[in-house]
C-alpha cells in the first residue's frame, strides 16, 4: 500500500495548505515553508495521449481554439503547447 503524502513540489516541506482550485479544477496548495504554490500533477501529462491526439485532430479540422476549449474543456494555453510541440517535432 503506498501512503501518498503531500510535500511542496519546491522545498519538499510537508506544511502546505490547500489554496483553492487552480483553473483546470486541480487542487492548489501553499507552501508555508517557502511560500510558493503547488500544484497537484504539475506537468503537461494531465491529458491521455489518445485524447491529446484528438484533440489536436480536431484543431487541424476546424481550426478553431474558441471551439476546442470549449468542446473538449481544455484550456487554451495547453492546446497552444501542444500544437507548438508537435510542429517542432514534425518540421515542414
Ligand atoms: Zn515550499
């Protein structure tokens, strides 16, 4: 059984507090060590990959973020990322 215990993604002090919802619904915390904010699963693998994929196909159908934001309930900085990191890996 793994015990999940909560540290600051910084200082690794466990005494933080929950500080209200960041924007995508993911619990926040505030460290009281270093007074900086966590989150919880910070990264950009908040997304499957099969549902990244389809997102990003539906981008290069319609065109449209306004669209996509709100059909999938992405945010729109994440879809941006992901279309940038896939047009650096795949070069014209
Ligand atoms: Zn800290």
């Amino acid at each position: 059984m793994v015990t999940f215990t909560l540290s600051c993604q910084y200082c690794h002090s466990q005494n933080i507090v929950r500080n209200g919802l960041a924007r995508n619904g993911k619990q926040r915390y505030l460290c009281h060590n270093c007074g900086r904010r966590s989150r919880e699963n910070p990264g950009s693998n908040a997304y499957p990959e099969e549902r990244r994929e389809e997102i990003l196909r539906a981008y290069e159908e319609r065109s449209s973020l306004r669209g996509l934001t709100r059909t999938f309930g992405v945010s729109r900085n994440t879809v941006t990322k992901w279309i940038k990191k896939r047009q650096h890996n795949c070069p014209r």
